[in-house]
C-alpha cells in the first residue's frame, strides 16, 4: 500500500513503507490509501474498424498497478475513474492499431498472414505510453482475450476462406498438371529413343542375315550352278501353288519346265 498525506487538498508526504507516520488529525490533513497491487481490467465486447473496412469485436484484458501515488491522485483520484479512463484508453488503442491491419492478420488459413503478436503489441506500447505519462500508472500487459466476428462479416471471411483455399488448389492443380507433362514428355522422349534404337538394331540384324544368306547362295550356286538352278526353280514352284490353285501354263516355261526336262 502506498499513502497519501493530504493537508486541505495538497499532497505533503507520500509513505512507500508501514508503520508509524506523523500527521495532523483530521479536518487538517487525511491519509488517502492506494492499493499499489497489480489491478485486472477486462474492456468487455467492443467493436472496431479493420483497415480493409471490416467490423472486429475485440475483448482485451489489462495488468496494470500504480507506480506514482501523487501523480495518480491529482491526474484520477481513485481506483474506479481510473479502470474508466483505462477502459477509454485501451478502446482509442484497439481503434488506432486495428486501422492498420486488415481482416486477414486476425482470421487467415495461412499461418504467415496472423499478426495476432504484433497487434498487441502495438495496442500495449499505445496503452503504456499514454497510462504511466499521464495517470502515474504501469500497464503490465496488454492481451486479446477473444475475438468475435459480426454475423454480417461471417460470410465473407468464410468466402474468403474459401476464396484462398481454391487459390491453393488450383496452384496444386497446375503444378500437378505442369509436372505430369514433363513426365509424358521425358517418357513420350525415352519410348521414341527405345524405338529407334530398336529399329536400328532389326535393320542392322537384317541386313546381316541378308548378306549371310546371299553368301551361301553364292557359296551353293558355285557348287553346282545347273542343281542351284533346279532347286530354285522347284522352290519357285512349291511357292506358286497350292491345294486350291489352278495354273494353265505350257509345260516348257519356268519353272515348270522341270518337270518336262525342256529346260531352257
């Protein structure tokens, strides 16, 4: 407890410790007492204005205690005008550093968007500037208790909301989009390069077998030139036939001239 000597309105001593004081006894001087312990003060519902022209209501708390006696009591007087005068000023505060943010640093899906911090900082630093210079008080905190959004204001958070979770979505939607045609792409690149390579390597296999088997028919036709020509014409013959063929053909053209012996 702090004590306030009072002769005839002004402040003679003012007692830090208990114990024994001397005073004059009353009419000419009163002890007025102080309570120098920390104070709660809850501002209750108040509405305020965001700087996007959006309708919050904040409800604040308040640790605060007198640090200069005199001061207090010359500037309040008592403990019930001055919760009042800090009930006024916590409002002015709310109101002047809300006008600086927009909706989106109280209610936001995304974390790096909530200022919560900040805002009460800026509310104490405003609070405490203006209590301990002009009352003789220190506010001690400063904290947003709750906050409520108007029924009017409801939906179009909620709009907004929805608003950035569609804009989140759709970037997923692109980037998923984006990645999967690099994929096609690259797969698309790697099945054409696998084609070509195997195309190369048929072409390749067939020329050889090609060039192998025109090696052993050279090899065979040196042989025996006139059994080469019989058997090649036989084979001409078996390929241009079948089960339901029918051929009218003088017997000494080729290669039917095999089976007449005219050979020409």
């Amino acid at each position: 407890m702090r004590d306030c000597v009072s002769p005839f309105g002004r402040i003679r001593q003012v007692s830090m410790e208990a114990g024994l004081k001397f005073r004059f006894p009353w009419p000419v001087e009163s002890v007025i007492v102080f309570d120098t312990r920390s104070q709660y003060l809850d501002s209750g519902y108040t509405e305020t204005l965001t700087h996007d022209k959006k309708n919050v209501i904040l409800q604040t708390y308040m640790v605060w205690k007198i640090v200069d006696p005199s001061l207090f009591y010359t500037s309040i007087g008592d403990m019930d005008t001055a919760r009042q005068y800090l009930n006024d000023l916590l409002a002015n505060a709310k109101n002047g550093v809300m006008g600086g943010y927009e909706l989106v640093s109280l209610v936001s899906v995304k974390a790096e968007d909530i200022r919560m911090d900040e805002i009460e900082s800026g509310i104490r630093e405003m609070v405490t500037s203006g209590a301990l210079g002009n009352y003789g008080i220190r506010v001690e905190t400063v904290q947003i208790k709750r906050l409520v959004l108007p029924n009017a204001n409801v939906e179009s958070v909620f709009e907004q909301m929805r608003a950035e979770r569609q804009k989140y979505v759709t970037q997923l939607l692109s980037e998923g989009e984006r990645d999967a045609a690099i994929i096609r792409s690259k797969a698309d690149a790697e099945a054409a390069q696998i084609v070509a390579d195997g195309q190369t390597r048929a072409a390749a296999i067939e020329a050889e077998t090609e060039k192998q088997v025109a090696e052993i028919y050279a090899g065979a036709y040196e042989k025996n030139p006139d059994l080469f020509t019989f058997l090649k014409r036989l084979t001409a013959l078996e390929d241009s036939v079948s089960d339901k063929t029918v051929l009218i053909m003088t017997g000494e053209k080729s290669p039917f001239s095999v089976l007449t012996g005219k050979q020409k």
